[in-house]
C-alpha cells in the first residue's frame, strides 16, 4: 500500500473549509471540556455522541479526533495552574508542572505541556499513518479464535492491570457485558434479559449507557459529594509564554524519551495513557537523581515535559490500533468504537478497503489537529482557565440539559430518558465506592465481538473448545496476557511489602 499518495488525498479531504471548521470545533471543546476538572474528553464525545448522526461520517470523526487530542491539552492546562488534573493522565504532569507554576513559571510550565503533546502527538501520528495498514493487512489474518482471543486480552488488561482494585475492576466489567447481552438473541431469536419489555429488545444502546455513566452519574456525584468546588486559587502565568533555548535543549530529551515510552502503550489495551505517563516521570526522576544537583521537587521542566509527550503519543497510537484493529484503548476510544457502529462500520482491514477517503481524511486530521491545539494552547491558555469562573450550579445543569435533550433527539422514547436517569444513578454509586467506569465501557463495546467470534469458532468446530487456542496468534495474545498479568501481581506484591516495611 502506497501511504504518502493516500496521506495526501487525505489532507486533500480535510483541508476543505467545512472539515477544517469541524477540526477547530473539535479542538476547542475538547480543551474547554477538558479544563473543566472531572470532566474530559471520553464526556465530551459521549455527549456529542447522540447528536451527531446528522453529520457525515468523516466531519463526526475528525471532530471526535479533535476532541479526543483537545481532552488532553486542557487536563494538563489545569492540573499545571490548580494541581487539579482533569483526568487520571494528567495526574503526573501536575507534580513539577504545579510546582513551575507556584515558582512563578506557569507560562513557561504551559508553554512546556503544549510543546511536548504537540511532540508526541505528532510523533505518534506519523508512526500511526505508515504502521496502520499494515497492522490491518496483520489484522486480516484474525479469524473467530484470534478475535476472542484479543477481546480476552483487553478484558483481563484493562479489568485487573490499570485498576488498583482487581475485584472492582472485574466487577464493573461483568457488568458492562451484563448490559451487553440484553436484547434479542442474535442467533437463536430468544429474548435476553429483557423482563418482557418490549423497550429492550433491541438491546440497552451504548450511546444511552455511556452519557449516563460518564456524564450524569459525574453531575450527581458532584451535586452530592464533591460539591466544596474545584481547588485552590487560579495562579495566573507570568512571563513570556515560549523556552529560551537552554530549558528547550532542557526540555528536548525529556520530550524525546516521553514520546518513546508512549508510543508502545498505544497498541496494548493498559486503560490508556495513565501508566506511560508515571512511567516517563519515573525514568526522568531516576536521571535527575543522579544529578550532582537534583532538580525534581523544585519544579523540573523534564518532570512536565516526559509526562506530557508521553500521553499524547499513546492517544495517537491509541487511534491506529482503533482504525486497524478495532480495539479500543482506553474509554474514549471505546466510545469512538462504538461511533463507527452507529454509522454502520466496523473499524478493522475492510474500513481501510471500503472506506479509504474517511480512514485518510481521518489521518490526516491528526496532523491539523496538533497545529491547531499548539496554536490555541499557546497565547490562549489563560482563556481556558476562566472557564472556570462559570458557577458549578450553571455548569452542571447544562450538562444535564443537554444529556436529555441529546437522547431524547437520538431515540423520541421516554423510555430512554428514564434509562438515562436509573444508569446514571447507578454511575453515581460507582463513582462513589470508586469502581472503575472504563471496563463497564469496554465490556460493552467488546462483549458483542466476544460472543460472536465465540459462537462462531466452537460451531466451526463443531463444539471442540480446543480450536481458541490452536491458532498461533491466540496463542501469541494469552501469553503476552500472561506475561502483562505476572508483571502486574509482582508489582503490587512489591509495593505492599514496601508499604509494610514502611508501616
């Protein structure tokens, strides 16, 4: 496959006026939603989810692409100027992102973030253009066996190795395939978990699980919980907001090591970018330790900048491995996966086959994307962070708002709308006792998929359960889970003697 005369009908594509807009579109509210803390990009396209099936298929996606990248800028816009992380990725960027911020460098703390996303994004989206064909002519050899195979894997990664509680992290997965598997019985047409409600037959949508667990169960927990408000004092950046050229040469390796240590965790189902961030900020605390004059917790500008390109280049591998592999990374993708179902396509080999101008313009939309949110992040930073001066009370009633009104246009049932308000509730109580939403997402997405290429593989066999693990990539895939599973328990074993020896 010839890439780069496909990479430039795709800019072709997306360069039109009409795309460009939606690529802004995209860009500002992911970053506006994303400095708003609690909420991020996985929230912004659940709620734009329901309305956007209007739109034609490459405008929706370029404008969830923008939005996905656009999470991202805000959560570290935040986490830098409040210590107040939008979401678990930017958690690491907060630690000496902050500290520059207090010292009076939040502009140059600011500038730092954006370089190192538009960094890594960019790296990760060149590696994501010449490496996604081929991972979907790899993906043409997947068959019923490899499929559960790889759904396996996502499951058990995403269930028990991003979550700090494994039995929580399992429990909110039954769930979601729980929710998978009302409805019609595809196979053998007998209703499923329906309760004889006509309204179920058809299955409980994605679309109406996702906005109410990440949307409306996060108003309520506000409303109930955490209603003290959002954090500290807003510090506002003094200075000139770019690097001389001593903190870029500071910067560069950093930057450079981040996008390396991201760029694999794009293609592993491991909940997204939250572990190579804390990763990339470990190694450069390890290489500032041998410093002769350490720099970590006095505001480093390697411990912002590994972090920060670290998370961006996972997310833009996280989309080669959704558009070529179908597999959903972390809860944004998920959604997205389940974008591509609503309009009738299926990521994988035969989306690049059958709908090659989306796929490209898609693409190519990444490389606009990270111009266009270095442009923003840059000089408007400090316009995102007044936002925040929106009264909570305001805010989280619009967001109620429009998860009604997005639904009810999607489907005119109010049966739905009632749906909306017993899984939100129910996306409350988890978020309160702290069950991890992610794997509730993916089984949902990926529960279908298991169970059909399961049913497909044992009829093909004529109920012989051996052929799961004849073929060589299932086999491939279960070892690398176990692999990634011992690490997992050897790790937390460690760090619970560490704690006892510490106790």
């Amino acid at each position: 496959m010839d890439v780069l005369p496909l990479l430039a009908e795709g800019f072709a594509g997306a360069l039109t006026p009409a795309n460009l807009m939606w690529v802004l579109i995209g860009c500002l509210l992911g970053t506006a939603v994303g400095v708003m803390p609690g909420l991020g990009s996985s929230m912004a396209v659940a709620l734009l989810l329901p309305v956007t099936f209007a739109l034609d298929p490459t405008a929706a996606f370029i404008m969830f692409a923008g939005v996905y990248f656009g999470g991202l800028f805000g959560d570290s816009t935040m986490g830098i100027l409040m210590n107040t992380p939008g979401q678990a990725s930017a958690i690491a960027s907060t630690f000496e992102g902050h500290r520059m911020a207090l010292d009076g460098r939040a502009a140059k703390a600011l500038a730092t973030a954006a370089i190192g996303a538009f960094i890594g994004g960019f790296v990760a989206s060149i590696c994501v253009v010449f490496a996604a064909p081929f991972l979907a002519e790899f993906s043409t050899q997947f068959g019923p066996a490899e499929f559960f195979a790889l759904a396996v894997f996502a499951f058990a990664a995403t269930s028990t190795v991003v979550t700090d509680n494994t039995v929580k992290g399992l429990a909110s997965l039954f769930v979601g395939l729980g929710i998978a598997v009302i409805g019609i019985d595809g196979v053998s047409g007998t209703p499923r978990f329906t309760m004889g409600s006509p309204f179920l037959f058809d299955g409980v949508s994605l679309v109406t699980v996702t906005v109410a667990i990440l949307a409306l169960g996060e108003v309520i927990f506000v409303a109930a919980i955490a209603r003290h408000g959002a954090g500290g004092e807003l510090i506002r950046p003094k200075g000139r907001p770019w690097l001389s050229r001593a903190e870029m040469r500071e910067a560069a390796p950093a930057w450079a090591r981040g996008t390396a240590i991201g760029l694999p965790f794009g293609v592993v189902p491991a909940g997204g970018s939250e572990i190579p961030t804390f990763l990339a900020f470990g190694l450069e605390k390890r290489l500032d330790a041998r410093r002769k004059e350490p720099k970590f917790g006095k505001g480093a500008i390697r411990g912002l900048a590994a972090p920060e390109a670290a998370g961006n280049s996972t997310t833009g591998m996280a989309m080669g491995a959704l558009l070529a592999l179908g597999l959903p990374i972390s809860a944004t993708a998920a959604i997205m996966l389940a974008a591509f179902r609503q309009y009738g396509l299926q990521p994988g080999p035969l989306l690049f086959d059958r709908s090659p101008e989306l796929v490209w313009s898609l693409l190519a939309s990444f490389f606009i994307a990270m111009v266009v949110l270095l442009i923003l992040n840059l000089p408007f930073a400090m316009l995102w962070a007044k936002l925040l001066l929106i009264p909570r009370p305001f805010l989280y009633a619009g967001i109620t708002m429009f998860c009604a009104m997005g639904i009810y246009a999607s489907s005119g049932q109010v049966f739905d709308l009632l749906m909306v308000l017993g899984v939100g509730v129910f996306g409350f109580v988890m978020r309160a006792l702290d069950f991890p939403l992610a794997p509730l997402i993916i089984g949902m997405v990926l529960g279908p998929l298991a169970e059909t290429s399961l049913r497909d593989a044992t009829m093909s066999a004529n109920g012989d359960f051996a052929v799961l693990v004849q073929s060589p990539i299932a086999v491939g895939l279960y070892a690398l889970l176990a692999v990634v599973l011992a690490f997992a328990v050897t790790s937390r074993v460690r760090a619970r003697r560490r704690e006892r020896v510490a106790a």
